[in-house]
C-alpha cells in the first residue's frame, strides 16, 4: 500500500489487525462485493502534498475577479465580520463536533444554539426560532410547508417583490406536491394589495412577503396580517436580519412565521455559502416547526443544562411524517450569527442599521443626481434600492464590472420591463470614496 | 357499568349506550414511557375502525392512536393538553382521550375483551 | 454556566464599528420603525470570548476525542482544507449571475465543474450538481429529479411510491414523503439486507424509486444489489443511493455501475469536511445522463474553449434548489482533500476505514451481541442485548463511555436492532486509539455484570449529569425571553 495522508497504521500494525480479524489481506474483507460489480475504471489524478494542494487552491481562487467593490445583494450582503467570530466559530471543540445527540458532552453546542434560538427571537419579535435550516430559500419553503401543514389547506400566494430565488426555490420544493402557488406581480415595487385581496380566500394557507423587498423597498404589513389572520390563514415574512436594527420586528407586525438568510450575521460570502437560514414563530406553532430545536432543562441534581427537544417531530423517529427531511443543518453559521450579534451587541445593531441606511441614501442622492437617473418613489428603503437608467441596465452592470465595481443587480432578468431598473446596494463597508467611484463610473457608463 | 375493549394497537374503549371513551392501556403507556404530548382531533371528526384517530409522543416515540370503533368526535380531553403525564399516571381512567359517538356497534367483534387482552399481553 | 445575556450589563459595548463618512438620512416614518432596539447581549470583547471559550470546552468534538459515531463518518479534518476554503471568503454569488459576470468567477465556478467530475468518476456517475446543501436536501433534490423524469414520460400520476428498506436512514422517507411519494417499507431479512422475496412482492409500476444505502446501515454490502436494480428497472422505477456510507468503498465499486440512476453524497462525511456541531455540510447529487435535463439551474456547464458559463432558465430543470451554488466553501474543502488525497489516498481511505471496522467488531464480539455475525465494510452494529440482562441499556454503555473520554457511538440506530450500538471508526484513528476504545468497551460490558448501577449513573464527569428531557419537551423552554 502507498502512504497515504490521515492513514496511520503502520504495515506491522496492519498485519496485526489482519490477524486478529482473521483474514489474509485487506482485498478479503471486500469479499462480500461481487466480483463482477467491482470498478473496471478509476481515474482520479495521484495525491498532492498539502503544500502543493494550498497551492493549487490558490490558483483556483486567484482566477476570480478580486478586490471589487460590491454594491450588490440578492441576498448576500458584504458586512463588517468582527475577528472574534472567526476565531471563536474556529475552536475545534465547536467545528469537529456533529449534531449534539449526547447532551452531556455537546452543553457548549447545545447552550450556544439555546442562545442563538433567543437572539433570532429578540430580533424579530417572534415566540420560537428552531437551530437553523440551510438558507434563505429553503427557509422560505419550509415555512410554506409549515403553513400547509397547520391550515390544512394547500394553496400559497407570493409577494412577487421576494426574492426571485426564494421563490424559485419554493416553487421547486412545492413541485411534486398538490398544491397551487400563485405569485402577484408587483406594482411600483410594492405588493399588489389590491390583487392580493381579490385573491384572498378560505382555502389560502399562506401569503409569503418579504421585507425589504428584493426592490429595496420597506413596508408595513400590519393591516395585511389582520387581513389574513381573518381567514385563518398564516402570514409569513422573510427579512433582512440586518435591517431588524433599525425596522419594525414581524413580530410587531402580526407576522406567524418569520424566515430568512442569517449570511449577513457574521458569515462571509464565500460565492455562496454555507450561510445559515432563519425561521420562528408564534409559540403556539412549536410543534409544525421543522428541524432540531434546543430546550432548557435539569440533571438530577438540578443543574441547568439543554438538550434536542420536541424530537419526535423529526426524521430520525418520525420519518415520513415528520414536519421537514432536515438532518444536518447549519450549526455552524448560526453559531457565526450568535457571535457576531453579541459582538456587535444591542446598541452596535441599531448603529450598523443606521450607518446601512445612511449610506444606501447618501449614495441614491448622489446615482439620481446623474441626468435621466431617478430613483423608485414609491416606498422607504433601507440599504437597497431601486434606480432607472436611460439605458439598459445590463449592459452598465456589464461595463462596471471592468472596472472592478459590481453596481448592483439589473432586474431585467427577473421582471419584464424592467430592463432600466438596477437595484443597488450599500452596506457600511462602501466607503464614501467607494460610492463617490461608482457614481462616476455609472454616469460614464449611462452618458456613453 | 361501562363495558372496556381493546385493541391488538393497545387501545381501549369504554361503551356507554351508543358513546365510547378512548384511551391507551396501561401497557402501552408503560412501553411509551414519559408522554409528553397527545395530538386530539377536532371534535366532529369521524372516522372509520382502525383509522388513525389521534398521535402521541414520548421523548424519543410518535404512535398513532387508531379508532377502535368507527364514529364521530363528540369531545376530546382538552387536560392532556397541558398535563400528558396523566398517561403515564392513570392511562385506562382518568386519560380518555376522545369521546367517540359509535356508529356501528357490531364492529366490537373486532376487539378483545379485559381477559382476552391479558391474554394477548402475555404472547408479545 | 450563566447564558451570554445573563451577563449583559446595560449601555456596555463590545465591537467597534466605524465613524459613518457620510451624513445622517432622515427618520423613517414611525410606523416602519421597530419600537425597542432587540435585547441582544451587552458585553465587552474579552467577556465575549471566555463566554464562546468556555462553551467550546464543554464539548467533545473530532479533535478532542475519539468519535465512532455510526453512519456519521467522524474523520480527521485536515486543517490545510480550512485554509484553502478561506481563500475564497471575498466572492460574491451574485457576480456570476450579472452580465458579463461568469469571467470574474472562473476559478469557482471551474472548481465547482471539477468538484462535479471527479464526484462522478468515484460514483459512476454522469454529471453532478453541487447545489443540494446537506444529504437530505440531496436526497429531496434527488427524488424531485426522480419526479420529473417521470413526469416527462407521462408518467406523473401513475408513480406514487418509493421504496426503502426497514433498515434506512429517517431522512430517506421523510424526503420521499416531503417530495409526494407515499412510503412502501420493506423489512430485513436474517441475513442483514433487504429481504428480496418481499422487495419482489412490493415491487409494481407504481413504484417511482427505490432508495437504497449500500453498504446498508448495518455496514454490509448487498450482494443482491445487482438483482435489486434489475428488477426496479423492470417497473420502470429508479435506483437511488443513499451516499452515507460511500466512505466503504472508493475505487471498489462504483454505484452507477451496478444500476443505481441517482445519488448524493455527503462532503462532510466521506470527503472530511468538519461537521461542525450539526452543519453545514454539502450534499451533491450525482445522476446518470437520462436524468441530466431535469438537473437543477443554473448548471454550471464549459464551453469548448474551456471557459465555464452558467445554464439557466431550461424549461425541463426541476429549478432552484437553493439560492446560490451550494455550501460554496464545503465543496472548497472536499475539492482540496480529493486532490490531495488523488486516486490512491482515496482507495486506501475506504480500505482502512473497513478495516477499522472489522477489527473492532471482531475484538468486541465475544462482550457484545453481533446480531449479523459477517465480514462488515466501514462500520460494525452489536445489540446491547446481553448487558440487557443485567438492566443495562444501550445508553447506559453511551455514558459510560462519556466517563472514559469517548465520544459514544451513535445508539439505538438501525432501529431493526434493539440496544443498538452503532460503531464507525473511520480509517483516520490510529490503532492504539482503537485498542484503547476496545478495552474501554470491554470494561463497559463486565462493569455491566458487575456494578450495573456505575452504568446508570454516568456520566459523573461532564458539566451535567443526564438531563430531563421528559421535563424539556413538556414545557418548551426554548429561548430566554428578555
């Protein structure tokens, strides 16, 4: 046998386990498998040295476009990480442990979770939040399934203003099952309400919105959630865990389910993820909710600890009725999101909102000031928002990029129409100078 | 006198005239050890014998409950909601779960009486 | 020890963020405004990491102790794949997805085609997706897949079940269940895999799949499986693989050769991406060619001059499975451990790992029921049955093992064996760890004939003794409202 990396055994202590097994070699403890059904071919190139390997991962990452100045979102949006969320996510008692089946030896997943569960609570005004599922997508499926389940009923309208991918995820998720979705196209960047209401019945399980909507824009779903509530149905809101520094909670709206991308807290792009996805609840929900969910309680002799409860909700005892399939989740980034809220810490959220939003307004005053640039009117915004060009917005994205700026998201592609419109975000990472770059830029690219 | 019956699942009925209450053995809860929650259905909910009727779960079991006679809900035992030790603690009295209006009373021949479910017991 | 905001003092700060260079907006309208800032906590930096410190210590974890957790592949975690993952922490998702935006993301989207190769080539596969964030959201994208293929030959309506062993994974049927399929089971038959006769039996046209784990969670290799395939096929449903324990047989055999159609993998078990404490992982989903048009978008697919685009908007795709591409930075890590590894490092990882395997579970057969006494592949099951006799259960030996400073393995799973105990060594333990873990065992089953009450007690030595989950699930303690 060739060395290998993370096998120890000697060949000495390989043939005293041979022996103590019982067989002559390795090959014969592959004897159950066929000989006909065993690979004819395997054609992975040899091993690497984990210094070549680091090399060649270098020069996988440096075939990225790098160093650009992001005024982009969709989702994942590039804030300050504090170095301790880093270095604490990074303890190995944390990231090489797995799913804290055993309590006794898994308190500091379990009291971590059990605190993360209360600041997603905290931060939306909601009565239960489970561990985490996988994104912001996904969360937004899982709550529609929530609400099918707990109505009874089997039809979901969508806020056309969600994010395009959400929706596209949940359509995928719904896509074998019978049940109808509708989605409402929106008017000026905000829910359709009056189609909403001619379309609001008894046999509606969930309406699902988002806030800030993909359009950057900020509304009040109070009166929709009374609106609904009326018919026993749910109203779920996927939001910007960011922007909760500074906007009304769903819980203060009515809300029943609560969902959304927990990137934004504490974890890095990373083209993509892992993040962590969000969901809580009114408290009376607890049971449809989907995933593992900590609990407080005692040992004999009294002592405060947390285990994995409500388990018989779950996969592992219930199977195929239970509320989600979901197993692993993403512990790790919502251990990411915990540290970096207490990092930032109560008062620091509601400045980072501010600064968001200062920003996001500082450059829109600033993008309209270009000649034929003007800004979506109709709602409030928080640190995105949406801009007509006099051109196409696609081929000014396109020529931006050259110049290392990612000047927002062209909603060409998701809304017909749209083709002007450029939805452009600002986090407290752009500095002035950055946004005063990109005004520039985006007038040169517009006046060509 | 109410006559009980059970079920080869460990349910239990207690006839009244033509209504029955519903519960768990004693064996059964045992088996199931600490309950922690028993799902009711809504009241007039009807169901067929041997449907699943109600869902109860300990820390680490769900079991479905099934009808042991067909009907119709006349009224569940709203204290399980808050108390579903009474399960453990008094399984085949105080823990009815569902109050069943019979709807075909020839359906017992299905079911066991007390001494033939001590019987059965004794073959698992 | 206290939560994090029982030690929050009110007005304290931690982090510093920076002075704002731009001017103050003015106020949004009240109603827009949340009314109280969140109580989130109110400590200082250094308060922050002894809290976070301190917690970690109460874990056991990979790097701490030995964790032969079945059918969770707990190996080494090789620190130069958190490095390399790092590198790419900057990237935006987005900037592929804007005009003109694939150039600047050659190298991730390259890496993820690569990733998706060399996945293939260990599966047998065709092509690979990578977008599925976890094995069970691999497995519900998979059976989604499975759905539309039948769907696309007219078939939506008629296919209504999937078929699973009695000995699989909770997840296989509750992702069946999740995707539409009602749930046909089939048991286990004395000789450890799925009982043929009665697969035959179960087996119509109606059946749109049939999701198998080989080796099975009781770590045998089906040699039926060829057969199995066969006759799914002959009804017109697809094999699916259940990837949790491919770990046993890299470069042995690959699932698309003997029939299956579809398959995920688990980065976080058979490729040591960290698991950590409950995720990310990363659950990519093999498939053979019939089932490429239904893959989800966007499709990362090379052009002839060898530069990567992205495939959207295909009419026939069972859409988004996620938001972006995947958990980007696990499929980084299992990128660079299948390259450092290469062809042999990976065929020698399964052979170690199964002769891990058989090693413990011929030194522990002679304490601890073997209830399929035979050759195993990457991980052993014994039943508690005999220390049962003396009232100890399998979790009694669990905490015992806690006492010992052992991760225990995972109990009560296959739930076909009573008592189980779940043993996976993975090839990365040395053997004297394995010896140590052996004695320790041995100690457990004659403690439990001995002093049976040492076993109930423990674990003594952990921050909490066993803890009232009966109490926990009653009253719904979740979070701590401030």
């Amino acid at each position: 046998m060739n060395d290998s990396h993370y096998c120890p055994h000697t060949p000495e202590e390989i043939q005293e386990m041979l022996s103590a097994i019982g067989v002559a070699s390795v090959e014969e403890l592959f004897s159950p498998i066929p000989s006909e059904l065993r690979a004819k071919t395997f054609n992975l190139p040899p091993g690497l040295s984990e210094f070549e390997t680091f090399d060649k991962m270098k020069s996988i990452a440096s075939d990225n476009g790098g160093g650009m100045s992001a005024f982009v979102g969709g989702g994942f949006y590039d804030h300050i990480i504090p170095a301790a969320v880093d270095h604490l996510s990074g303890r190995a008692e944390f990231y090489t442990a797995y799913t804290p089946y055993q309590p006794e030896c898994s308190q500091g997943t379990l009291q971590a979770l059990f605190e993360y569960q209360t600041a997603i609570c905290r931060l939306t005004g909601m009565g239960v939040s489970n561990a985490s599922l996988y994104d912001g997508g996904t969360a937004c499926a899982e709550a529609a399934m929530m609400a099918l389940r707990i109505t009874g009923r089997n039809k979901i309208i969508v806020d056309g203003c969600v994010n395009p991918f959400s929706r596209q995820v949940l359509k995928t998720y719904l896509y074998n099952l019978d049940v109808e979705v509708i989605e409402i196209a929106p008017l000026d960047g905000l829910l359709n309400r009056e189609e909403l209401a001619g379309m609001l019945d008894e046999s509606v399980a969930a309406v699902l919105v988002q806030n800030p909507n993909f359009f950057g824009c900020v509304d009040d779903f109070t009166a929709l959630a009374q609106q609904v509530h009326a018919l026993d149905a749910l109203l779920i809101a996927s939001v910007y865990p960011i922007s909760l520094g500074l906007l009304a909670t769903p819980g203060e709206m009515g809300v029943d389910i609560t969902v959304g991308d927990g990137q934004s807290l504490g974890n890095p792009l990373s083209f993509g993820g892992p993040s962590f996805g969000f969901i809580a609840a009114k408290k009376a929900h607890i049971r449809n909710m989907p995933g593992r969910i900590i609990g407080e309680t005692v040992d004999k002799q009294g002592r405060r600890g947390f285990v994995l409860t409500l388990q018989a909700r779950e996969q592992h005892i219930k199977r195929h009725k239970a509320t989600s399939n979901i197993c692993s989740n993403q512990g790790l980034c919502a251990l990411r999101g915990l540290i970096f809220l207490s990092a930032i810490g109560r008062q620091g959220l509601v400045d980072m909102a501010r600064m968001n939003r200062d920003k996001a307004e500082y450059a829109k005053a600033q993008l309209v000031s270009i000649p034929g640039v003007t800004a979506l009117q109709s709602a409030a915004t928080f640190n995105e928002f949406t801009i007509f060009l006099p051109k196409p917005a696609d081929g000014v994205v396109a020529e931006l990029l050259r110049k290392d700026i990612i000047a927002g998201v062209p909603l060409g592609q998701y809304y017909q129409g749209s083709e002007n419109c450029l939805v452009v975000t600002v986090t407290e990472k752009r500095s002035r100078k950055e946004i005063d770059l990109l005004v520039k830029e985006l007038e040169v690219a517009v006046c060509n | 006198m109410a006559e009980m019956y059970f079920t080869k699942e460990h349910e239990w009925v207690k006839v009244t005239g033509t209504t029955g209450k519903v519960g768990i053995s004693e064996h059964a809860a045992h088996e199931l050890g600490d309950i922690t929650f028993v799902e009711l259905p809504k009241i007039g909910k009807t169901v067929k014998q041997f449907d699943v009727l109600a869902a109860i779960e300990s820390v680490k079991a769900a079991s479905d409950i099934f009808a042991p006679l067909s009907g119709k809900v006349l009224a569940v035992n709203d204290e399980l909601d808050t108390t579903p030790e009474t399960v453990n603690e008094s399984a085949e009295e105080k823990a009815w779960m569902v109050e069943l209006e019979i709807s075909d009373s020839a359906e017992l021949k299905n079911l066991m009486t007390q001494d033939q479910y001590n019987e059965f017991l004794k073959t698992l | 020890m206290q939560l994090i905001y029982e030690q929050s003092v009110n007005g304290r700060r931690g982090v510093k963020l920076p002075v704002s260079d731009v001017p103050s907006a003015a106020e949004l309208p009240e109603n827009l405004l949340r009314r109280e800032s969140a109580a989130l906590p109110e400590v200082s930096e250094l308060d922050l990491v002894r809290h976070f410190t301190n917690l970690s210590r109460r874990n056991y974890s990979l790097d701490t102790n030995f964790y032969p957790l079945g059918s969770c592949t707990m190996k080494y975690n090789a620190k130069v794949l958190e490095n390399a993952a790092a590198l790419f922490a900057p990237f935006h998702p987005m900037t592929a997805l804007l005009p003109g935006g694939v150039e600047f993301c050659q190298g991730s989207l390259g890496m993820l085609y690569d990733l998706g190769q060399m996945l293939a080539d260990i599966t047998g596969m065709d092509e690979v997706t990578t977008q599925p964030l976890a094995g069970a959201h691999g497995e519900m994208t998979g059976i989604l897949l499975i759905a539309a293929y039948h769907a696309a030959r007219g078939n939506k309506a008629k296919k209504k079940y999937v078929v699973v062993p009695d000995s699989s994974h909770g997840t296989n049927p509750a992702s069946a269940s999740i995707a539409g399929y009602e749930i046909i089971t089939v048991p286990t038959a004395s000789y450890g895999d799925m009982d043929i006769e009665l697969f035959k039996k179960a087996m119509n046209d109606e059946v749109a799949a049939v999701m198998m784990t080989c080796p099975n969670t009781l770590g045998l290799f089906n040699p039926h499986i060829k057969e199995i395939s066969d006759i799914a096929h002959s009804h017109d449903a697809l094999m699916y693989y259940d990837g949790a324990n491919l770990n046993a047989i890299m470069g042995k055999v690959k699932p698309g050769d003997v029939g299956f159609d579809v398959i995920h993998v688990n980065l976080h078990k058979t490729f040591g991406t960290p698991h950590g404490g409950g995720g990310p992982g990363a659950g990519p989903v093999g498939v053979k060619k019939e089932l490429i048009p239904f893959l989800p978008q966007p499709r990362i697919v090379m052009n002839d001059d060898g530069q990567f685009l992205l495939e959207d908007q295909k009419a026939a795709s069972i859409g988004r499975t996620a938001n972006f591409f995947g958990n980007f930075s696990v499929m980084a890590k299992a990128y660079a451990y299948i390259i450092m590894l290469g062809r042999d490092g990976l065929i020698r990882v399964s052979e170690q790992a199964v002769l891990n395997a058989n090693y413990i579970k011929e030194r522990l057969k002679a304490y601890y029921d073997l209830p399929y006494d035979m050759t195993c592949m990457h991980e052993c099951v014994f039943s508690a049955s005999k220390q049962l006799e003396h009232g100890v259960h399998a979790i009694d030996v669990a905490k015992f093992l806690i006492d010992k400073g052992y991760h225990p393995p995972t109990v009560y799973f296959p739930l076909i064996v009573k008592e189980a105990i779940m043993i996976e060594p993975t090839e990365t333990e040395s053997k004297a760890t394995l010896d140590a873990f052996i004695d320790v065992m041995i100690e457990a089953a004659m403690t439990a004939e001995t002093n049976p009450q040492l076993l109930h007690d423990a674990p003594v030595t952990t921050p909490v003794g066993r803890l009232d989950e009966t109490k926990a699930a009653r009253e719904q303690n979740v979070c701590c409202i401030g």
